[in-house]
C-alpha cells in the first residue's frame, strides 16, 4: 500500500490487482473539530472553502469570539452581517462588550 499526499491518491497492490482509490473532500467537515479547539477562523474557511451549509452558524460562533478581542470589534462586525445571528443579538453583544 502507497499513498501519495500530494494527489491524494492510495495504490493498494496485491498478488493479483493493483487498485487506485482517491480520496475526495476528506477535510470537508472538518470545521467541526476546529470549532471543538476554538479554532473558529480555520473553521470559518474551511466552510468559506467548500460552500458548507454551516457557514454562517461558524461566522456568529467567528464573529462572537473576535468581538470578545480587544480593537477586533470592526472585524467583528463584518463577520456577524455574515452570521445567522440577529441584528437584536449583535447589538446586546456589542453593548455587553463595551461595559
């Protein structure tokens, strides 16, 4: 057995065949265990990356976070327009934040 990093690819060889497989979208959901080590802005792009349908669930968790960083609030705010989380929401955060 053979793998090749840069092509993704794993040649299993036998006495008798010899089989290519390709590995496809292997980090696709791997935002999940990026989220799971508040590793929120790899996880932003890897959603970014391959379109997820969870992308804007990872732009609110981003964007809270960033906001919580000192002289992040503008990049904070750009995240959370991006967000699934209610203009309401963004601004009881951004006035907690500020006190």
């Amino acid at each position: 057995m053979h793998f090749n990093h840069k092509t993704k690819e794993m040649v299993l060889v036998t006495d008798k065949k010899v089989k290519a497989l390709m590995i496809l979208n292997e980090d696709k959901d791997a935002w999940r265990t990026y989220v799971s080590k508040d590793m929120l802005e790899e996880a932003y792009q890897i959603c970014e990356q391959y379109n997820s349908k969870y992308l804007r669930h990872v732009a609110g968790l981003y964007g809270n976070k960033l906001l919580s960083e000192p002289h992040r609030e503008e990049d904070a705010a750009k995240m959370l327009f991006n967000s699934n989380v209610s203009f309401e929401q963004v601004v009881l955060n951004f006035i907690k934040d500020s006190k």
